[in-house]
C-alpha cells in the first residue's frame, strides 16, 4: 500500500440508512432568508475536472461569501444564536432577523455573546451580536493568524487569547459560561459549534442552520442537471464533524466523504477506533477552520455510521487544490479546497471505482473564500511538487 493509500480510510461501521431527518427545514430557510443580503452561493460545474476523474459531473459549492462573511458559518451561527436568545428570553426561535431584533431589545447592554473559534465561526457569532446591538467576547487559540482575529475584531468582538489548541479555547469559553451562570449567564451567552456531553442544544441548532446550504444545493443540482440525476458523491471539509454530520442528515443515500488535516485527524481516527479518539494540539495546518482534535459530542454518532470514506491530507496538497481551483477561477482558502484534495486523493485508493464510477455525480463543499489574503497570494505563487497523481 502506498502512503497515498493509507490516508483513506473506508468507514467499516458505515451504514446507508444513516441519518437524522431535520424537522425545521422551511422555518430556518425562511428565518435566512429574513436577513438583509441573503442570496444562494454558487453551484458550479466543473467538466474538466469531471472528465479527468472519469465520472459525469463535478460540481463545487462554493461558500466563498455569505452576508458579507468569506465562509459558509453564518448560516449556522445564526441560526443557533436565534435559539440560544430564544432561550434566554423563554421564547420559541424567532421567524425573522427583526422580530429577533425586536426580541432582544431587554438584554441590549446586558449580554454578550460568547465563542470559541479557529476563526469563521467566532467571526459569524460576532456579527450576529452586531446585528442585534449586543456585545461578543471570541475567544481563539494562540496558533490563530493574526488575519483571522483582526476579522474578528472589525465585527466589534473583544478577542481573547488562549494558550494552546482550538480545543483548549473552547474549554475555556465554557468554563467562562459556566461561570457567567451564576449571574444569569447573560455575561456569556454561549454559541459554541462544538458540543459535549450536558451542552448540545445549540450545537445542534448550528448544525441544523446548515440545512439551508444542502437544501439550496439540491434545488441547484436539480435546475442544472434535471431531477433525475442522483447525487452520488459529497466531499466535505471537516473541523469537528458539525457541517459533516449536516451532510449526512440533508443528504440521505449519498456517500458523504470527510476531508481532514493530517496535522487535525480526530475524525479518521475516530472512525478507525470505532470511538472518539482525541488528537491533541498544537496542530497547525494551513487548512486553518480545520485544526480541531476532538469530533463534536453530537455528531460522533451520526458520523461514525453515516461517513463513507475519510480522508486526511497534506497542506502541500490543500495549496495544490487551492491553485488548482484557482485556475478554475474559483477563489478558495486551504480549508476549503481541502474536498477537491481529498478527491484527488480518493481517487488513488483501489476501491475508489466503486463511487467514482463514469455516471456518478460529485459534489465539492468548498467551505471558504479568501480569509488571508496575503497567505493566499503567496499559496498561488508557490510551485511544489505533490510527487503523486
Ligand atoms: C472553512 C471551514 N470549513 C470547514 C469547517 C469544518 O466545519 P466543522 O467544524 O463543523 O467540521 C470549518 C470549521 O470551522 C471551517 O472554518
């Protein structure tokens, strides 16, 4: 087996049935679509890339900008942070971003919203805050790029730092939540991505906002190949298996395939051991949205049957998808790209015929636009050599 080879790992534990049907479908999509500047992101074809990996289509969705943000986060951070206010004021969500707004006005001054972030979800809970007149405190790991915290702090968010890992913050912000209860936790009202054991409400609720993005997808799929085409293949970027485990609940009968950092693998390890494995920091990875080592409390579970294959790549083949995309005229970070890497990959393991077969249909979540753009420049200049292919 070669080294390329042993970064794929087919799910023994996978099972077609796999899946948790989301009930609020239309009344998260309605909720999304109240806030001003909602538009779908693209769905583009891709027929070269398509005819190179032999299948019939290839299709990228492309989350390079989302109300003004660069990734596709706010979808699900705004849904979560209407349920966590909600909450909070003893309400059901609310339908639209002014009744929210309208809602909230007795906690302006008051409260904060409080995460944990590698970057894109800290920057969307923050302005979620501003849209709302609320405060937000971010909290990132020290590994963070400077771009990503000044991003975040542009949204009016106070920015702490914490010593160590993305998942050393997101103790830390729970701890400050733990503690802000005392005082009616209005001081840390948490919005956090990830969940654990005794706090999955409002994770879930992240992971659900996602729906509107597989939900726009499908409607795309269908207006550019027709209701008959199947979706056979998605490739998604994986952090700790939030937006993944949306994939698996939206897309029922496809083989979702996860793309992970080598450097950040908690989800292949996990899915290997057949439990969740932690795969401590500092990790590192130039696919920064993805540098986590623990698989999110809630999406364990779904994940671990409903994966197909995982993948674990390099940042040498990230870069190479970023300018292979590039190339395509599709702007995207390392995180982002990591699903066409992961094709790539995919592609070399010998039982990748039985989803790549010549009338499959694969869609690419391209999860970020540019977040750094000086990271980005210098990623288009570089020239290695991946030795593979
Ligand atoms: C750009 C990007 N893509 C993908 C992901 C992975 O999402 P999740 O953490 O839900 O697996 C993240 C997470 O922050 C991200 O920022």
């Amino acid at each position: 087996m070669s080294h390329f080879e042993s970064d794929v790992l087919w799910n023994p534990a996978w099972d077609t049935g796999r899946g948790r049907r989301v009930v609020s479908v239309a009344e998260i999509r309605a909720f999304h679509e109240s806030i001003p500047g909602y538009a779908p992101t693209p769905l583009v074809s891709v027929p070269a890339v398509a005819a190179e990996f032999g299948v019939a289509h290839v299709l990228v969705k492309h989350e390079a900008e989302r109300f003004g943000l660069p990734s596709f986060k706010i979808v699900g951070a705004s849904w979560a942070v209407n349920a966590a206010l909600s909450d909070v004021l003893g309400l059901a969500p609310q339908r639209t971003l002014v009744d929210l707004q309208d809602a909230v006005a007795p906690l302006r001054g008051r409260a904060a919203l409080t995460t944990a972030t590698d970057g894109n979800h800290g920057r969307a809970v923050a302005r979620m805050a501003r849209e709302l007149g609320l405060d937000s405190i971010v909290y990132v790991p020290d590994e963070i790029a400077s771009a990503r915290a000044d991003a975040i702090r542009a949204e009016r968010a106070e920015v702490e730092v914490v010593p160590g890992s993305y998942d050393a913050a997101v103790r830390y912000a729970a701890d400050c939540a733990a503690r802000s209860a005392e005082d009616g936790g209005l001081r840390h009202v948490l919005v956090s991505d990830t969940s654990w054991d005794g706090y999955t409400r409002i994770p879930l609720a992240v992971s659900d906002g996602y729906t509107t993005i597989f939900e726009e997808m499908k409607a795309q799929f269908v207006g550019l190949l027709g209701s008959a085409a199947t979706i056979d293949v998605a490739v998604v970027p994986v952090g700790v298996g939030a937006f993944a485990s949306a994939a698996v609940n939206s897309l029922l009968g496809c083989a979702v395939v996860s793309a992970e950092p080598t450097a950040a693998d908690c989800l292949w390890r996990s899915l290997e051991a057949g439990k969740p494995v932690v795969v401590p920091g500092p990790h590192g990875s130039t696919m920064a949205g993805l540098n986590c080592g623990e698989v999110s409390y809630n999406a364990w579970p779904v994940l671990a049957q409903g994966v197909r294959a995982a993948v674990r790549l390099s940042d040498l083949e990230a870069t190479a998808a970023v300018r292979e995309l590039a190339g395509l005229g599709i702007a995207s970070s390392e995180s982002g790209a990591a699903s066409l890497a992961a094709l790539r990959r995919l592609r070399l393991d010998a039982r990748a015929g039985s989803l790549l077969r010549p009338a499959s249909s694969v869609v690419l979540f391209d999860t970020e636009g540019v977040t750094d753009q000086v990271a980005y420049n210098a990623a288009i200049a570089r020239k290695e050599c991946l030795g593979h292919g």
